[in-house]
C-alpha cells in the first residue's frame, strides 16, 4: 500500500508593516533567524560577559525554547547590544579535574539523531519539588536575575493557608490535554510525569479536560483521552472540565474589569499584530540606546485604541458580547498587561472571544468562551493544584512576571508552584496535533488509531502494551533540554517484554511453493518448540506435507557465498526439520519464479544444519492478510534538511490567547518525506492454523512469526479473514543481515 502524494499548498503573504513600523520587521522570524541572533549574541558574550546582557539572553533563550522565534530574535539582539558596549572581561576559566573511572557524567551535550554517539541530554528519574506549604510553594517561583522587576508569584498568608486547608496539605497535580485530537506518545510522557509525581508523594492528579475551544474539540476526542489515560493505568482522583468553571471564570472577567485590568478590544488579529511590531521595535531600541523603558514612550499604534477605555464602557461591551449582540470576531476581552515587559505573552492577550459554536460538553449555554491563556492559571488556582507540570513552550508564560501569576495576582488568588521541561519529539515522526490532524484529514494514514502513528490509539492497535509505554517514559526521565530521541528506543522497551512473554509461530508473507519430489506420501512430523529459551512451555507439531512453502526472498536463481538462502544444487534447513535441496525450478512468461522443486534428507532431521535455516509453512496453514509496518517517514527528522536545519518555524506565537500550537508549515518538505514503504500488506499470506482461534478476538495474543518480527490480531481481523499488524521487527543477527544483501 503506497501513500499518496501531497497536495500544494499556499503560502500565507506576511502582514504587512502598518504606520510607522519597520517594513523589514513584517516578515516573520524563522528558527534559524532566531539562532543566528543567538550565535552573534554568544561571539560577543564570551569577550564580553556583561551580567545585564548575559540576564537579557537568557531570557531570549527561554523565548527560542518556547518557540517564540520573533521575541528570541529581537532579545538576543538587544543581548548583544549590551554586551558590546560592555567594559566587562571574561574571567579566566580553571580547566575542571578529568573525572575518575566509573564517575557519573555531568550535563550532557544535546543529542542529534545520527550523528554519531553524541551524548544524551541530562536526565531526572525524580524532580526535587517545593513541598506543599514550604518557602518554594509561598514563592511559587522565582528568578536569580528579577532585579526590579515584579514577582506576582508569592502567595499571601491568608490565600496559602486557606488552600492548604482544602488540600489537608497533600500533593495534588494535574493533566491537562486538550481534546482537539487523540493524545501520542508524548502525552503518555506527561502522565508519567504528572501521576508519578502525586504518586511519589501520596497526592493525587487530577485528569482535567481544557475544553475552551469549542471548534476544534468533540466528544470522539474526549472518549479516546478517557479510554488512554485508563489504558495505561492511571487513576486521576477527578475528572474536571474547564467548562465547569465558565460561570466563574465569566465573574472573574467582569471582575477583571472592575479593577481596570481588562478591556474590550475592537482590533482585527492583524491590527493586532501590527500593534506588536511596533512593541518588538520599542524593546530593541531601548536596549541599543540603553534607555529606562519605564520611562520611555511607546511608540504610537503600539497600544491598542480601545485600551483606555472607562470600566462602565467595557461592562456593556462585555455584557453585549456575552448575550450574542455582537457579531464573532468583531471584538475580544483582553487583558492589560505590561506592554513594556521584555515577555511578548505579557502584551494584552486575549481572556475572550465570541464564537457562535456548540461545545461538546456545555452545548449552546454560551456565546463568548474562555482563551487557554486566561483559563489555564485560573482553573489550576480554583482546582487547588499544588505543582502545575507543563511543557517548556509555557515557559515565559509561567514565568514569575509572566502572564500566568499576574493573572493571578491582579485577582487576589492562589497561586500553584509551576515547573516545565522539554517535550518528547521522537525520530521518524511528527508529535504535533496539526501534522497529525493534517496526516488524518488528508488521507496519508487510515485515521487517528493508524498503527503508523505514535498516537496512544494507534501504538494500542499495533500491539504495544501499556507497560511498555510506561517504561520508555521511565527510561526518558525528565529533562529541560531539547532533545529527539530515537525511536529504537520506544522499540527496544516492546521488544524486551515480547522477547520473553511471546510463543514462536511460524508464517511465511510472500510465500512461493516447493515440492519436495522424495516425499514419501506418510505424515512427517516437525516438534516445534512454542519458545526456545523455555523449552518447558511445550511443543506444537507441523507437519511437512508433500508441499511446503518458504519466503520468495529466501530463493536466488544464482547463489552466492553471501547468501544463505536456497538456490539450485543448495541444501538449506526448514526450521526445526529436515534439510532440503533444490534441485529445480519453474518460471512465467514473465520470468519471475513460481514453483520450486527439491528433496529431503530424511536422515537429517536433529542433525547439525547447514549454513541457511529457512522458517516454512506447510498446506495446512491459512491464508492471512499481513499489514508490515514500517518509519512513517524516510528521515529522521521530518520537515528538516540533510544538515538538521529546520526550514518551519515549530510553534507560532498566539495574539489571540489560543494554546501555542505548531504553525502551519510554510513549506510542505514533511510530507514530501512520507514513507512510501510505511505500510505493505501481504493478503496471501500463511500462518499456522492455531493462530485462527483468537483470529476474532484483537489484541488477545502477541506472537513472534519467525524470523519476521512480533505480531498481533488488528481491529479488523475476523474468524473469516484474519488480519495481522507487525508491532516491531526483531533485533537483527549478523546472519539475518547478511541474508538481506
């Protein structure tokens, strides 16, 4: 089965410069734009470490982390600004002891598929986490290089005294997924980390649905999470919905408001974004001047027009938003941040918007619904979370004088401790909901469950296990580091488990017939063991029949010494039988080979066998459609380049308070770099007829077809027509390599 080809995309036109914003400013940031204002940021940072610059740079390395290109850009540079007119000087470097023999390693560099055996990146079994009720949870958070800008993330006596008196003190901890698609293999990752936190601790976790996007969620995506999160074993103390608390979420708006801390805002998303470049320009002169930023103007059109208005004018526009007097799109509620914060998130986002939608939990209650960025840090705080666990896109949102505890602290509520690290990006895959949705909505895959995809639905349907899952999250660890780790390893942890647990059975995919000519006529009993390495669990016998069958990849017309396989005049070993010797061979018109005659030593059987053993299968197996999947993608790491340099940007920036979500690819290069071989399917196929007892039940059995790789029953396998999936190959021999060439 082939996959089909892509189809052609537009490419969005940039925003064009509005007022008296730089022209070159409008186009936007790429990755690489991004890293080279890093790399000048760096060359000047190490003849000139000026403690500011090297502050300012860490902050724009928080900003590339989280994918927000334009704002690390912009900051690097301004980095570098200061640097250079910096009088600073590098202190001398003391050259650190050679580690003795057996030592553990420190930190290590960022791992890059491929390249050689470069180190993993630094990895955790266990985070140390601030207690509940310690000095780290009174400070939520906090920042060595703060100076004189505000910490919004201390919480009072009175409001943590009261939230551990509605915890009685206990961990509690949160999963949060969006159910606008099924969750995959990094999902799993963040359970692991969330439940196993609570767990550590005797907490709990909370599974919480943030369901603010009534577009793009569905009741098809909020089962699969529910039917996930069981699969692999977790117990959430609660099942929540952040449109539980849209009445609540709805009073502390117009609260918001009272306290003049949020406006209603008529700028279209473009206006908007005009409105930010000129903010991004503002940031860079102030750092190249080395002005006060406090005290310094903004330039015109860098707030919006509507920002000043009164708290009573902004009532009734959010009152006439909220009874459907406006139409979608014409206006939003936004917050009043700080527009001359270094932190983009921090520059009025947007708390609400009009949508004329269904939801698929509070139906058609409401017209105006929620943003993440508005929801996430209320709902934590009304929930009574102790840590809030996230993903290190978050992290300049959650940080001390970010969007996250201002929120909180411009509404006099508790405040949760907030930690992040790195997400799992896996080779040969793509981990965002968009690609994933666009690979399911265009037809490259079968559907969200397509065991080519490393969706929690679709390694379930290819045959992992869920303690397979939960030990590749184990092996990971956590880290903050950037990193793609191979997909060997996922493999290695369903591998190891099989290995052990799974009977040997034999099949053969492309099978061409071989007729053994000395066959005496009588039955020819074959003793196979169920598992080699435990020969206790017993035997089953297969029969060689006067015509058995073997792969036509094990047969060459002209031998050579690198094979061992059969080919005329050769003897090989059927698997656990006898030794057979081809001794001739037929063709089609078109020249390929279809039939193949040969004898049997009947003297062999339990003997010492030749170079080439062969796995068989006799007449009285059954026909069988076998699905052989393979990498998705041809590369390692799809949407890149042969050198590693991403052409896409991964995570748009949001004006508009949706969740960061990876931007549409400007170039399509991913799909281009599909798998062609992802997927063939074998429909003549032979298995041992045992095998046709579970052929309806999927999932029931997991299975080594010798030589082949481990197998199990697909959805779609009935008593009729079994159907197989390849969960994943087998750890190759030298041998079996050798066979290949």
């Amino acid at each position: 089965a082939r996959v089909s080809s892509p189809r052609p995309f537009a490419v969005p036109r940039a925003i064009a410069p509005m007022g008296d914003a730089d022209p070159a400013s409008s186009e936007p940031v790429t990755q690489s734009g991004a890293k080279t204002a890093k790399k000048n940021f760096e060359k000047v940072a190490k003849k000139k470490p000026d403690p500011a610059g090297l502050a300012l740079g860490e902050e724009a390395q928080a900003a590339l982390t989280a994918k927000d290109f334009g704002a690390a850009k912009d900051l690097f540079t301004q980095a570098q600004t200061l640097c250079e007119a910096s009088d600073v000087k590098p202190a001398k470097q003391v050259k650190p002891a050679k580690p003795s023999e057996g030592a553990s390693e420190g930190a290590a560099a960022k791992h890059k598929p491929g390249k050689g055996t470069a180190d993993e990146p630094e990895v955790q079994k266990e985070v140390n986490l601030p207690a509940p009720g310690s000095d780290g949870h009174r400070v939520a958070k906090n920042k060595a290089n703060l100076g004189d800008l505000p910490n919004y993330a201390v919480n009072s006596e009175t409001r943590l005294n009261e939230h551990l008196v509605e915890t009685n003190s206990k961990w509690r901890t949160r999963f949060p997924p969006e159910p606008n698609g099924y969750l995959h293999i990094g999902h799993a990752k963040a359970m692991h980390f969330d439940f196993g936190v609570a767990k550590r601790f005797g907490g709990e976790t909370y599974l919480r649905f943030d369901d603010t996007n009534p577009d793009a969620e569905k009741q098809e995506y909020i089962d699969s999470i529910l039917s996930s999160v069981a699969w692999l074993g977790h117990t959430p103390a609660k099942v929540t919905y952040s449109s539980n608390y849209f009445d609540k979420l709805h009073s502390l708006a117009i609260e918001l408001i009272k306290k003049g801390k949020a406006y209603v805002c008529h700028q279209t998303k473009l206006e908007t974004a005009a409105s930010r470049q000129l903010l991004q320009g503002f940031q860079l002169k102030c750092a190249r001047e080395g002005l006060a930023k406090k005290d310094t103007e903004l330039p015109p059109g860098a707030a919006s027009p509507h920002r000043e208005r009164s708290v009573e004018e902004n009532l009734e526009l959010f009152r006439q938003m909220t009874v459907g007097e406006l139409k979608e799109g014409e206006c939003s509620l936004r917050m009043k941040g700080d527009l001359r914060s270094d932190i983009t998130s921090m520059w009025d986002l947007a708390a609400y918007r009009i949508k004329f939608a269904v939801h698929p939990h509070s139906g058609d209650k409401y017209v105006v619904y929620p943003t993440y960025d508005y929801t996430h840090c209320l709902v934590d705080s009304l929930e009574n979370i102790t840590h809030s666990l996230c993903t290190l896109e978050f992290e300049t949102r959650q940080a001390p004088n970010g969007p996250y505890y201002w929120l909180l602290d411009a509404l006099d509520m508790y405040k949760p401790v907030t930690w992040e690290f790195a997400r799992c990006n896996i080779t040969y895959n793509v981990m965002s909901k968009r690609k994933l949705n666009r690979l399911v909505t265009d037809g490259f895959v079968a559907g969200w469950d397509d065991p080519r995809l490393l969706t929690l639905e679709g390694l379930r349907r290819r045959g992992y296990t869920p303690s397979s899952v939960n030990a590749f999250c184990e092996e990971l660890g956590v880290t903050r580091n950037d990193n793609v780790q191979h997909l060997s390893k996922l493999e290695k942890c369903i591998r190891d488990e099989l290995e052990e647990n799974c009977d040997r059975i034999f099949g053969v995919l492309d099978p061409i017939p071989v007729d053994i000519v000395n066959h005496p006529g009588v039955e020819l009993p074959v003793s196979c063991p169920l598992h080699p390495k435990f020969l206790d669990r017993g035997n089953r016998i297969i029969q060689l029949t006067k015509t058995v069958f073997v792969e036509r990849s094990d047969f060459r017309e002209v031998d050579d010494s690198n094979f061992f396989g059969l080919a005329p005049n050769k003897a090989v070993r059927l698997l656990f039988g006898y030794n057979i010797t081809c001794v001739g061979f037929e063709k089609d018109e078109s020249g390929k080979v279809t039939r193949i005659t040969a004898t049997y030593d009947p003297e062999s059987l339990g003997t010492k066998p030749p170079k080439g053993t062969l796995h068989w299968a006799s007449t009285e197996f059954v026909q069988t459609e076998v699905r052989v999947y393979d990498k998705l993608f041809a590369v390692e790491v799809p949407g890149c380049v042969e050198d590693g340099k991403e052409l896409e940007p991964a995570v748009e920036p949001t004006v508009d308070g949706e969740e960061p979500h990876e931007k549409e690819a400007a170039s399509e290069l991913w799909l281009t770099q599909i798998n062609p071989d992802s997927l063939i399917t074998h429909f003549g196929a032979l298995v041992e007829p045992s095998l046709s007892v579970c052929a309806g039940e999927p999932l029931s059995k997991r299975f080594q077809l010798q030589r082949l790789g481990y197998f199990t029953f697909d959805k779609d396998s009935t008593h009729e027509k079994p159907v197989l999936n390849r969960i994943v190959t087998l750890k190759e021999s030298k041998d079996l390599k050798a066979m290949k060439k």
